[in-house]
C-alpha cells in the first residue's frame, strides 16, 4: 500500500517538472518520463519478486513442471516492457515508433509461447496418435 | 470360426465332466488377479454364499475405499492448484497490460492435461487389463457351465447360449480395445484442444464424441440383453418396483455410468434367484471381485474429478472447469466399459445357469 | 527509489532550458543546439546504468 502511495507521488511529481520543463527543453521532459517510469519498475522489484515466488511455490506444490509456465511469465515480461516503451513513443508524438514497438512485442511473445505451443502440439498428437 | 467354437467346445466337453457341485481347479487358477483371497475366504457351501460373498466383497473395499481416496485426492487437489495458478497468472498478465497472445488457458489446460495422463495411464489400464481378465476367465468359466448345464440335459441350449456369450465378451473386448478405448484418448485430446483456444467450438465435437462412445456400449449392451431376453432365459420375476427404484437411483447419481450399471443391478437381481449352483455363484463372485478394485479406484477418480471441476469453475476460468469435467466423464467412461464387460459376463453366467437346477 | 536520480535529471533539463533561453536570445544559436545535444547525453549517460538494471531484473524476474 505504502508502495503505490510512493510511485503514485513520484510519478505525478515527475509529470509536473516535466511540464515544467517542456517549454524550455522538451527533449528534458521525456527523459524525465523514461527516468521516473524506471525508478517506479525497480522499485517494484522485490514486490515482483515475491509474487513470482509465490508462483513457483504454487507450480512446485502443483507437481507440474515448471516449463509449462515459464513461457506465460515472459510473455508477462514483454508485455510490461512494450507497455512503457510505446507509452513513452507516443508521449514523444512518434506514434507510428509506438505501433513499431507494440508488433515486436506481439512477434516476440508469440516466439517466446513457441515451446509451450510446441508442447501442446506434442500432447496433442500423442494422445490422438 | 462358429465350427471351430462349437468343436473347441465339444472337446472341452469331453475333457471336463463336471458336475454342478464342485468348483474346478483350472476355474481357480483362471481367476483374475487379487480376486483369490477374497474367494477363498467365502464359504461356498454355506446357507447364503452370494449374499456372504458380496459382503466380503464389499468390506474389503471398505477398508481400502480410505487410501483409495488420499491417493487420488493428492491428483486432484493438484488440478485445484493449476486452476489456481491459472487464476492468478491471468489476474497478473491482465495488470501488466495482457496485449499477447491468450497463453494462460493454454498453460492451464495442457497441465491439468499432463497432470491427469498419469492417472488415465493407470486407470485405464487397470480398466483394459480387468477387461481383459474378465475375458480370459469367461473363457474357461463358460465352458465348465456349459458342461453343467449339458451334464443335466439340455445340451442344444447349453452350447448355443455358451458360443453366443464367447463371441459377445470377445466381441465387446475387440470393440472396447479398438475402438472405443483410442475413442477415449481421442476425446481427451479433443478435450484439451478445446480448452486451449477461446470460444469453444471444438468443445462440442468432445461431447459428440463422448455421446457416440456411450451409445455404442449401450447399444452393444442392448443387443445383447435384447437377444437374450427375446431367447426367453431371464424372466423378470424379481420385485419389479424394487429394481425400478434402485434402478433410477443409481441412474440419477451417475449419469455416464448409471444407466449401465442400473442395467446391471436390475440383471442380477432378476436372475440372483436362479443362481443355486455353486459354479454360478462362484462365477458371479469372481466377476463382482475383479471389477470391485477398479471400481472403486475409477469411481473415487470419477466424483473427485466432478468435484474439481466444480471448485474450479469458482476460482478460475469456466474452460478449465469444462476441461476437469470432461476428463471426469472420461473416467466415467472408462468406468463404463469395465462395468459393461462385466456385466454382460454376469448375464452370461445367469443364462448359462438358468437351465442348470 | 532512486528519487535523486529523477531531480537531478530534472535540473539538468530546467539548466538546460534556461541556458538554452540565454543562447538564442543572445543570438548564439548553434551553441544552444549544442547545449541541448550535450545536456541530452550527459542525461542518458546517467539513465543507460538504470535502463539496464530494469531490463536485468525483467530478465531475471521472468524467467528469460
């Protein structure tokens, strides 16, 4: 709770300098976009952490191999880093650099579900074969 | 291969004059594994050896119904767990911006897939193997009541009737092995697929496909109960509204299974009052002993799996829950066809005792 | 959090804008542009060390 308090303020204090600042240097202003968007995701790192602990644990008890979800989590992965970098694209007016970023993030975590598919296929044809 | 039969069987009448009284030994060493013990404890001569017998029967399942259970609770507990996970995963990725691919369902189904593959291997394996068993047995057992039923006079029936069960049970093995069992596999596999991609089309495919297993028994069950009814050999002399009522409440709580196994109540309890030779008892007792182990194991999984599926559909996605229900019902169908060959072996046994006094 | 990293940035970019106010007004306007460019790399100098922390922990996080 405390957390969301702390990013919520950084981040709204962050878009007023960078107002502030995008008069004079606008250039300025979307790297203090980028800067503040970094800081809040470290920040979270070990709240990321223990979730993902979490989910291990729940996998381990499950008794299913860990391989079948991997996949799931980096396409989590990719999606939060396509989320901020279009984001910060399309603050910089480069719309079309957003949709750029958006289709290599589908591209890469459909490559990245590629074992995970592969491995229904096998499952698939094993039990119809 | 009817003359090949029917020679086989006249051989088998020479070599073995049996009377209705004693229990062969080759019948003993035919028996399906693990039923021994049980049937030696049973007194076959006594006032009431069906009735001592079932109850036997029935006790030694009782004490095993408890760790039966614990070993497939852990199972399904599992599959609890994935709908879990899934649950959570899906929350996480929604948050985080979910614009990929839907990959959780497809996580999820494979690995309450995988997560019951080891389950279906050796369930269904112990549902093929105890088929198989019953088959083996119903071999050497029907021709020793068909030689009781001739040594007291009626050889014409006692062979026509023993020839039409052989083929039947071979019949339903051929059929339940070749077709029916990949049938299964192929609706697990449907199944899966089904709950991999959203929208559900291939679901129902599944259901069609779990339809035409079921109807296919039950019509191989029918013919030959219709043919053996038309024969004139079970009279249904039995309380009727009694076997009505234990009938519909044992359709009403299994749906795949009940009406096979309703069938089968109704069957033995029209006929348990002809049965007062000791082969027949002895015949009947081994068949309910061997399906006794798989039933209860196929069945605990059946109710565990329905279970499942229902806690799921509260804590995760309806296609999950769709997916844990289905392999429910593929248990139930596996649990069919071992009640299925059984059965028609107990009526086997009815008929081919019915002549005998 | 590095919160420090975030109004040093900022005022970097407010000298910047005003440097690069006085520049123009003065009549310097190559310089301004050079002022910019260099108050822009001095600014990704400090963030590269960052950017790659958070991929690291992307990386490490899910599983790459």
């Amino acid at each position: 709770m405390g957390q969301v308090m702390q990013i919520t303020l950084v981040c709204v204090v962050t878009a007023l300098l960078a107002a502030a600042v995008r008069r004079g240097a606008p250039e300025a202003a979307l790297l203090l976009g980028l800067a503040a968007a970094v800081a809040a995701v470290l920040a979270l790192s070990e709240s990321l952490r223990s979730l993902m602990d979490f989910f291990a644990e729940l996998t381990a008890q499950t008794g299913v191999s860990n391989e079948l979800f991997v996949p799931l989590y980096k396409t989590v992965g990719i999606a939060l880093v396509v989320k901020i970098g279009s984001g910060l694209c399309k603050d910089a007016g480069a719309a079309a650099l957003a949709s750029a970023v958006e289709i290599a993030g589908a591209v890469c975590a459909l490559l990245a579900a590629l074992p995970l598919l592969k491995k229904a296929m096998d499952v698939l044809l094993e039990l119809m074969g | 291969m009817k003359q090949w039969l029917l020679a086989l069987l006249l051989a088998l009448l020479v070599t073995v004059p049996v009377s209705a009284a004693g229990v062969p030994d080759e019948l003993w060493d035919a028996l399906p594994e693990g039923t021994e013990s049980i049937l030696e404890d049973t007194d076959l001569s006594g006032t009431d050896p069906l009735g001592g017998g079932a109850v036997q029967i029935f006790q030694n399942l009782i004490g095993q119904a408890r760790s039966v259970l614990l070993q497939r609770l852990r199972g399904a507990v599992s599959i609890l767990l994935v709908a879990l996970l899934c649950g959570a995963v899906e929350g996480f990725s929604q948050t985080a911006g979910g614009t990929g691919p839907k990959l959780v369902l497809a996580a999820g189904a494979l690995s309450v897939t995988l997560l019951a593959a080891g389950s279906f291997e050796s369930l269904i394996g112990m549902g093929g193997g105890t088929i198989q068993e019953l088959n083996e047995f119903a071999r050497i057992l029907l021709p020793v009541l068909a030689a009781a039923t001739a040594v007291s006079g009626s050889i014409t029936t006692a062979t026509v009737q023993q020839v039409t069960a052989v083929l039947f049970t071979g019949l339903l093995l051929k059929l339940i092995q070749e077709l029916l069992l990949p049938l299964t596999y192929l609706y697990i596999g449907t199944l899966t697929a089904s709950a991999c991609l959203p929208g559900g089309r291939l679901g129902n495919i599944a259901e069609a496909l779990r339809k035409c297993i079921s109807w296919i028994l039950c019509g191989a069950l029918t013919a030959f109960t219709l043919y053996l009814s038309i024969a004139h050999v079970i009279s249904g002399a039995t309380d009727a509204t009694a076997v009505k009522l234990a009938s519909s409440a044992v359709a009403g709580m299994v749906p795949v299974v009940g009406s096979i196994i309703a069938e089968a109540a109704e069957t033995v309890l029209a006929g348990a009052g002809m049965l007062k030779n000791t082969i027949g008892i002895f015949g009947t007792l081994a068949v309910l002993a061997a399906c006794a182990w798989p039933f209860l194991h196929l069945g605990i999984q059946y109710l565990l799996y329905k279970l499942a599926g229902f806690l799921a559909g509260v804590i995760g996605s309806p296609e999950l829950c769709k997916l844990i229900d289905g392999l429910g019902s593929a248990f139930g169908l596996v649990l069919g066809m071992t009640g299925a060959s059984a059965l028609l072996l107990l009526i086997a046994i009815l008929s081919s005792v019915a002549a005998v006094t | 959090m590095d919160v420090d990293l975030i109004f040093r940035i900022a005022a970097i970019g407010i000298l910047v804008a005003v440097l690069n106010q006085l520049l123009v007004r003065s009549g310097r306007e190559e310089q301004a542009m050079m002022t910019t460019l260099a108050g822009l790399v001095v600014v990704l100098m400090m963030m590269v060390r960052q950017i790659s922390d958070l991929f690291d922990l992307i990386k490490t996080l899910f599983g790459f």
